[in-house]
C-alpha cells in the first residue's frame, strides 16, 4: 500500500526546478501525516496490518470532517481485535487501491450518518477475523489447541501454561493463514472499548497547526488557481478580455470554462487578485431575473395547484374536517441555507502523461475519482485520489464541482500540479443549496381534543431531481418528505401530498437535510395542534406516540432531564419537540425568555438523543453541542437571499455564523441508548431544535414562528 | 524582499508590500498552520501573533510585518513541549474538522497572557473567532483549564 501512495518525487522536483523558480518548498501532503508508515507490517485483511512492535495500523475509508468517525470506526475493529488501544494508528485508503482491490474497503462516501451504522458489522468482522488468525497462529506455535488461548490487549495468553506471546509477534505469521469463514461477534455486554469515551486519534495534530486539509496540499512545482464562476446559476461565459493581464507578476495562466474563469498563478492571492481584475462577461441565461421574492412565488404555487401528487391517503380527511370539533390551518416556509464549512471548496490536481492525480477533501472520494476520469478522458485505472481531512463538510463536499474544476485547470497546465482554492465569496454563492421549502398544513380535532384528520401539503425543491431522479416516484420525493410521510403520530385520517418545484438555484445535502427544515414545520404545527386542543404539547405527543417507543423513550427523556412541567424562574418558558432521523431518535426542550422589545435569551437546551449504540460517548456529546451550534444558527439568521438571479450574500458579515458569545451556556445532552440498532450522530439532535426553540417563543410570547430565521421575525439574541 | 521573524527564524519573502501576511506565510513560506477562512478579518481561521499580539494575518499586509516577530501556531511548543493551551485542548477533546483551531489556539494565547484569569465575559469578548463545528463550549471549558494550569505554584 506505501508504494502505492507515494508520489514521484523525483518527477515533481524537476518541475519545480523548472517552473518554480526560487520555490524551495518541502513536500507534504496531509496523507501522510496520517500513515507515518515506516516499518513494514504483516497486512491481516484490507484493514488491519499489524507491525513487529505491535503498531496497529487501522485503514480509514470514509472522510473525517469533524464528526469523530477516524476514530470512532477504528474502534468497532480494535473492540473485536482486542489489540492495544494505545498503539492504534490510522491509514486514509486512497481510491486507486479501492479500485485495484475490488472495492475491498466497501462505501468510501460519507453522508447521511451512514459511516457507523452502514459499516460497524464489516468493521467488527474484520477485528475479529484478524484476531482469529492471530489466535491460530499463537496456538500452533505453541502447539495447543486454539481454545485454550485468549487474546487480551495486544497479547495471546495460553491460559494453562500462561505464555504470552505479543501481536506483533505472530502477526506475519498470522498473516498467511487462511481467514475464518465464520466468526462470532462479541456481545455488547462484554464490549470493553465501545460505548466508553476516547480521546480522538485526530486531535494531536489538530492542535499543533499540522498540514491536514486540502487547502494545506503542497507539492513541489505546484501552482495555483483562483475562479470565478457565473454568479447566475445555469449561465454561461461570454467573453474574458484576459490580455489584460498579460504578463503581471506571478501569471500561468487564464483557463476559461464553460461557466467559469480560473487564473492560474505562482500564489494563490496573486492569482484572486489579477482574477478581480479581469473584465468577464457572463451571458446570464433565462434566470438572470430571479429573486427570492419570484422564487418563493414559483415554490408557493406548489400549495395552491390542484393536482398534486399523493404520497399517502389513509381513511377519508375530508369528511373528517367536516365532522370535526375544530379545525386549524397554518403555512410555514423555510429558506435556502449556505452549508459554509470553514474551509471553502478546494482540490488538487495533477494531469501528466494520462494519468491523473487528486488530493481533495472530499465526502465521496470515488465519485471525485470517476469525476477525474471523466474530466481528464481516462480510464478509471489512471486515476488516484488521496484524502485529506475535511475543514467542514456538512454535506457539501459530497458534490464534485470542484473537482470537475480543478481537474480541467490542470489538464490545460499538463504536468503541472494546481491547487484549485475557492475564496469565501465563491462558497457563498456556489454552494448546493438547502432548499426553499413551504408547507400548508390542515388538522380536525374532535371535541375532546383528539386528533382526527392531518393534510399536508409540501412544496419543496427536490434534490433527489438532481442526483438521483430515478427514486421520485409518481411525481413524489420520499426524500423531500422526510419527517412528513414516516409520521410517528397515529391520526386515522391522513393525507400527504407533494408539489416538487425546483427553480434554477441547485440545492443539496446539507446537515440533516430535510430534517432541517421538515421538523420546524411538522413540530411546531404539532404544538399549534396542542394549543387549539387545550393541552399540555409533552402530553399531547405522548398520546399520539403510543405505538412508537423509541420516539417516546426520547421524548420522555428530554422531558424529564428539563424537569418539564416544574416550575419556572420568572419569564422563562419552554417549548419541546421530537423528531427521528437517520436511524436515531432525538427530542429537545429549550428554556427562554423574550423580553418586549424581542430580545430573546435561550437559558437552556436540553437533547435526549437514542442512537442504538453510543461508540464514543464524548464524541456523541461533541456532536450534540455541534448540532447546537449548527442548528441555531440556521434557525437564527441563516438566509440566503437571491437578485438578478444571484446569491446576495458573499462572506461572514452578511451571512451570519454564530459565535463564542451567542453559544447558549446551558446544554445538556441525554444520550440514551436502548441498544438493538446502530443510528446515527451527527445530525439527529439537530432535527428537534428548531421546533423545540420556536415552540418555547410561542410559549413566551403566544406569537407563532411559521417563517425562519427569526432574525426577520423581530427577534434578537442576547 | 521582506524581511520578518517567523516562529524565532529569519525569513524572507520577495512579495508585493500590499499581500497579506496570511498568503505569504502560506504560499511563500509553507507555513500552513494559519487558515484561510473569510479573507475579511471575519472569521479569524488566520490568526497569528504579531509581536505578541493577535491580528487575523489575512488582513495584515506584508509591509506590516516587515522587521517584525511573527508567531503561529507551529511555533508555540517550546522545546518539543505543548503550550499548556495546546494540552488543555487535548484535554477537553476540542477540535471537531480543526480547521478553526489553529485559529482560536492562538486567540486564547493571547487572551491568556493578557488575562491570566479570565471570566466567562472576558472569554466572550475576546474569542471572537468562528468554529463551524461549534466546538465553543468546549474552548470555554479548556480556556478556563488552560488558565488554572498555567498559575505559578503556589510557595
Ligand atoms: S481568513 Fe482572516 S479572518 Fe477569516
Ligand atoms: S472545529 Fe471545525 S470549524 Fe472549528
């Protein structure tokens, strides 16, 4: 595998003698920062190699953006390996090997809170099938019969006679045995590392500033592009009066794409900084009128058309409305969101004698492979991407625009290698958007208060009518309707229908997707439903969760970690909500106060949260708090406003991010785990919070939030 | 040629006076512990010291820096030993993505050798930096820890 990584050196130091000039730069990608591989190691199965003294080198496939998971999936094989804990280190598997071993590393994408949940079974197998071998290999050295040997901590033990021999050891041994057929995976009860907190491999290096990101790739000869793309979406590039900039300092060269121009230069602030001073002309295309006003309009038309597509119809709405004690009705709306990962969207490329090499921070490391192939017009076999580490992803880097961009820049540099950077404004305006979505909903009640009848009207962008338009089915995007057609709520008369309405602004994964703005619909209407019933909003979602109890079990945590239904200082109330996603269960309480004047102050969170399993359980608290910080910042500026068919806003200052300050004080998370299913982390304890929150405004002001971010509602936080 | 200090080592850099710090120590220098988040001085990914005080370097021209002591977070271990800022990150397991902390490292640094004790508010005030990943409660946490841990012993 080590051979496999390295680059030609040699290759890349001629051309940095030849182009670089006086650049004397070292070499270093962040790669291999993570391998550190120096010793050679007995390789027991694609993902387990063991060293003679006793490294354990655990290969890493997905990408780590934050979320814990190079740490947290390592641990799903150590806990079956029994190996020292200690002695881990983590490999990045590079997509070419993945090709050349037949996909041995499974799904290299990360998303969907899918990194534990779709791999904790492969992984634990691969643990314990390396650990047999090791058993095996032990025993007939000793010649002993493998039952009388354990193995413990990076040690086998022949109990009789206690021997002990190191996995490093026997590893190379152990290495040519033939594998198990079957292996059995140990009972949680008698787990010693998951569901126990550990200190994250990553972090060392995280904090000591090292090289990690793919912003940080330096390759020796290296230059670098800047890029502007069409600020209305769809449109194309007319004209670049590139002579312009002739000869300035630091100039490659200008390479126009069909929707973008990039500046390739000797730095990459000299190559932004000539970009800014070229005259491009963009033809706008058909969308260069488009507002948010429009869009919205064009969106909103989706509850008012008369023919829509149904996703469900059970029992007879319409007669239940018409027999119904009261009968309530409320439209919501939710803007288009910008993901905004720290890092904005990079990648590095090298064209050279048909072979293409990439260094990206990437989601989805073999769609960034077969996206260079494409790009460059080779086969699959002539490409290689590396991992890097992921400044932010949130969903974002799973799209390959960047990629398609940097390959196509280098490919017009051939032989040199470009690190394509996007500025902050670029990311603004360029990203996949959350979607714009409404919601009409309409409930009956009987006179006891009793839900009878639910209609639900979405109107919403499809994201899945981009990249997988194959799964709409008769016109209905499950997907867009998560939260809304897998209701926990039992309502004998329920009718969900759906108006798929995209405009021309691309939209995408971000953060719990449509969890992100489904539950601030469904939950708060589920409290507008309480109130019109005249009861308690915990109490009314208990009654209606009777056959759900997972959803229940963390409904009935949040409430009781909130002390829901306990008196309260003066002025501050709270609002709940509960939402299942991504495999896991997650409910939330916030305690506020609003003054007159609209200020609110958010004194507590509180989110209960049931994954199954809990693998590292700091890090499932980390990402509760992530989700805090994520969601209310969503919830309370987050807005991307379009003019002219283009993006409004274009840095921090306009599109607000919380900071230190504005991170509420008090949060509490309640993790349980009832065991039985692996779930999700990283993006479940967001889906309750904004409802929780804007239910708790309701609370305090009796004023409904139907519209986000608040910041347009007349509130403000202190 | 500029001519400046980074991290205790004389460098020099043949840049336009107006580039920004951030892009010399990175593209220039290879010194890639300081981010690029916002280019504006909004997000503060770039921090570094300058003489001993925080500045975000992508809006610190070069010109400024010339003659002058530049500190980044690569040089903040002294002989090959954490800053106890550095440790109290590893201790309260802050960094989420790390794209930010470089950044924030350097921020509470700076807080910290100002404000050997600082409260909450003073922590508000002065940690202005963004962190995507929200990992805010926990810098608070380890900025608090950091404090305790750098306190002279007592005689
Ligand atoms: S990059 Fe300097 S403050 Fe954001
Ligand atoms: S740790 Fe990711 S931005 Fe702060």
């Amino acid at each position: 595998m080590k051979t496999a990584f390295t680059p030609s050196r040699r290759k890349f130091l001629q051309q940095s003698a030849a182009i670089g000039g006086g650049l004397t730069f070292g070499f270093h990608v962040p790669e291999a920062l993570a391998q550190r591989s120096d010793a050679p190691g007995a390789e027991m199965n694609a993902w387990v190699v063991i060293r003679p003294d006793d490294t354990v080198i655990i290969r890493y496939a997905r990408a780590e953006m934050g979320q814990g998971s190079s740490t947290g999936l390592p641990m799903l094989v150590a806990e079956e390996l029994e190996c020292d804990w200690r002695k881990v280190r983590i490999e990045f598997v590079s997509t070419s090997e993945q090709l050349r071993r037949n996909r041995a590393w499974g799904s290299m994408a990360t998303g969907g809170s899918r990194s534990i949940r779709d791999s904790q079974e492969y992984l634990r197998r691969a643990g314990a099938t390396a650990r047999e071998m090791l058993l095996a290999a032990a025993a007939q050295r000793w010649k002993v019969p493998g039952s009388e040997c354990d193995a413990e901590n990076g040690v086998i033990i022949h109990r009789p006679s206690r021997r002990r021999l190191r996995f490093g050891q026997v590893a190379q041994g152990a290495s040519k045995l033939e594998p198990p057929g079957e292996v059995k995976l140990k009972d949680p009860r008698d787990w010693n590392l998951i569901g126990k907190s550990a200190n994250r491999l990553d972090i060392p290096d995280k904090v000591t500033g090292k090289p990690l990101f793919g912003i940080d790739v330096q390759l020796p000869g290296m230059a670098y592009a800047a890029i502007a793309q069409c600020p209305v979406f769809r449109g194309r590039l007319r004209s670049v009066a590139d002579e312009r900039i002739l000869g300035a300092r630091g100039l490659i060269k200008v390479v126009k794409l069909e929707d973008a121009v990039a500046v390739v230069a000797d730095n990459w602030w000299r190559a932004n900084r000539m970009l800014k001073t070229l005259p491009i002309e963009w033809d706008a295309g058909p969308d260069g009128g488009a507002s948010t006003a429009s869009i919205r309009e064009f969106v909103r038309f989706g509850l008012e058309d008369t023919s829509v597509p149904v996703a469900r119809d059970e029992g007879d709405v319409e007669a239940a409305f018409a027999a119904a004690a009261k009968v309530i009705e409320a439209e919501y709306y939710a803007p288009f969101l910008n993901h905004a990962p720290l890092e904005p969207m990079n990648c590095t490329a090298l064209v050279e004698g048909g072979r293409v090499e990439v260094w990206a921070p990437t989601q989805n490391a073999e769609a960034t492979h077969a996206t260079a192939a494409a790009t460059a017009g080779v086969p699959l076999e002539n490409v290689d991407v590396r991992l890097t580490h992921l400044g932010g992803g949130f969903g974002r880097r799973g799209f390959q625009d960047y990629t398609r961009q940097a390959v196509a820049i280098a490919k017009a540099v051939e032989g040199t290698p470009v690190k394509l950077l996007w500025s902050r404004e670029e990311d603004m305006q360029h990203d996949y958007y959350r979607p714009m979505t409404l919601m009409r909903f309409k409930a009956g009640l009987d006179a006891a208060g009793n839900l009878t009848a639910w209609r639900i009207r979405d109107a919403s962008h499809s994201i899945l009518a981009g990249v997988r338009p194959q799964d709409i089915k008769e016109g209905v995007d499950r997907h867009a309707l998560g939260g809304i057609v897998d209701l926990p709520y039992g309502v004998p008369n329920l009718r969900i229908e759906f108006a798929m309405r995209n405009s021309h602004v691309p939209v995408g994964f971000m953060r719990t997707v449509f969890h992100s703005q489904n539950p601030f619909m469904r939950e708060c209407f589920v409290d507008e439903m309480a109130h019109a019933a005249g009861k308690d909003p915990y109490e009314f979602r208990r009654a209606l969760l009777q056959a759900k109890p997972k959803d229940l079990g963390v409904l009935d945590a949040a409430a009781k970690a909130s002390g829901w239904g306990s008196p309260l200082a003066a002025g501050a109330h709270r609002g709940i909500a509960v939402q299942d996603s991504h495999g896991s269960y997650a409910a939330a309480v916030f305690e506020v106060s609003v003054s007159g004047a609209g200020e609110l102050d958010i004194r507590r969170v509180v989110v209960a949260v049931d994954p199954g399993h809990v693998v590292n359980p700091d890090s499932a608290e980390a990402q509760v708090q992530s989700c805090v910080a994520y969601g209310l910042t969503s919830v309370l500026w987050g807005e991307i406003t379009l003019s002219q068919g283009r993006v409004e806003q274009s840095n921090f200052h306009d599109y607000r991010i919380m900071r230190l300050a504005e991170m509420p004080k008090n949060i509490e998370a309640v993790l349980v785990p009832s065991g039985g299913f692996w779930g999700g982390m990283g993006e479940t304890p967001l889906a309750p919070l904004a409802p929780a929150l804007c239910n708790a405004i309701f609370a305090a002001t009796g004023k409904r939030i139907r519209s986000l971010p608040l910041s347009n509602q007349g509130l403000r936080l202190v | 040629m500029i001519e400046f200090t980074v991290n205790g080592r004389k460098r020099s850099a043949d840049v336009e006076p107006e580039m920004p710090l951030l892009w010399v120590l990175r593209d220039v220098l290879d010194v890639k512990g300081p981010k690029y988040g916002c280019g504006i001085a909004q997000c503060g990914a770039c921090t570094v010291h300058l003489n001993g005080e925080p500045v975000r370097s992508c809006s610190v021209p070069a010109s400024a820096a010339a003659g002058q002591n530049v500190l980044t977070i690569e040089g903040l271990a002294q002989r090959g030993r954490m800053h106890p800022v550095q440790k109290a990150w590893i201790d309260h397991q802050v960094p989420q993505c790390g794209y930010c902390q470089s950044g924030q490292i350097m921020a509470a640094v700076a807080l910290l050798k100002k404000n050997p004790n600082p409260s909450d508010r003073d922590i508000d005030a002065a940690m202005t930096n963004l962190c995507r990943c929200g990992t805010y409660a926990r810098i608070r946490t380890a900025i608090h820890a950091a404090a305790q841990s750098m306190k002279p012993a007592k005689a």
